[in-house]
C-alpha cells in the first residue's frame, strides 16, 4: 500500500509540475488577478490530490482539473467577490508571465486585451479564455462549462463581439497585431 500511495504521490507531483504554467494562466485570464488565481489553482490542486485516484483514471486528466477550477472559480462568482485584471496599486506583485508559445504575448497591447477581457461576464469570459487561450474545442469547453455546446458557442460569440468592439483592440485586429 505505501508504494502504491508513494507512486500516486510522484505521478500528482508530476502533474503539477508540468501543468502548473497552463492552470496558472487559466486561473489569471479567470479571476483577473495574481494573488486569487494562485489561490484558485491551490484549492483546485488540493481537491485533485484529495481524489488524485480518480482524477488520475480519467481519460484526460488536465481536463478533469480543469473543470474542478471552473467549478470552484463559479462558486466564487457566485459570492459576488469583485474580480480585477489590474490592482489600483500593483506595485510589489508578481504579474502573469505568458507562455512562450502564447500568441497573445505577442500583442502589442496586451493590458488593452486583459483589461477588455476582465469586462465580459464570466460565462463569455470563461468561453473565451478556454477557446481562444486554451486551445479547447466547442465540446471540450462545454465540459469543461458544464453546458451545452449552443451555449459555448452563444457565450465565445458575445465575447468576441465584445472584444472586437473595443477601439485599442480592433486596431490590433485590424493593423494584423500593430497600431
């Protein structure tokens, strides 16, 4: 039995390491600020460990995780705490770092874009992040949602409209990626 839990214990450990970059930039795009999305991937993190078994089983454990961090993000909307891309005083914080596959670092204005995207309701917001930052499928993003694939769609489509109407961000659109 150690062995066993000793082996779950360095396959959880292994997880974690190789997807805490991803998990920290869904939890950043999600919550709008450092402190809570290292917060939401610490609670997230701790209910995996707790059913890393199951988690483990899974046919697509990130996915699994994933949704654990979309539930507990939800139960925190729920509450009604205020989210913010961008603290009146950010000075001493760590900020979110992109990836350096991330083709949105490559924006020229990328607070415009976090500071847009902190503006959508949080159903766009999660739509949007898990389908154009994550990389998901329709069918991917509603399990990940616990929704229909008509309302990740309706959900992305009114974000992206939203986007696309800022002025900053429609001349990055527009100009391919330069003002």
């Amino acid at each position: 039995m150690g062995d066993r839990k000793q082996a779950g214990d360095t396959e959880f450990q292994a997880f974690v390491v190789g997807h805490w970059p991803r998990l920290m930039r869904t939890a950043f795009l999600l919550t709008g600020e450092q402190h809570a999305a290292e917060d939401l991937v610490q609670s997230t993190l701790e209910r995996a460990f707790v059913a890393w078994r199951r988690v483990a089983s899974a046919d697509d454990p990130e996915a699994y995780v994933r949704r654990v961090m979309i539930n507990a993000h939800a139960r925190r909307y729920r509450r009604k705490l205020r989210e913010f891309l961008a603290p009146k005083d950010d000075a001493g914080l760590a900020h979110e770092v992109a990836d350096t596959g991330d083709q949105i670092s490559r924006a020229d204005d990328r607070h415009t874009l976090l500071t847009a995207l902190v503006e959508l309701p949080p159903r766009q917001r999660e739509a949007v992040v898990l389908r154009y930052w994550e990389d998901l499928t329709e069918t991917q993003t509603a399990e990940a949602m616990g929704c229909s694939v008509g309302a990740v769609k309706s959900n992305a489509a009114k974000g992206i409209a939203k986007l696309r109407a800022v002025p900053g961000l429609a001349a990055m659109v527009t100009h391919g990626g330069r003002k």
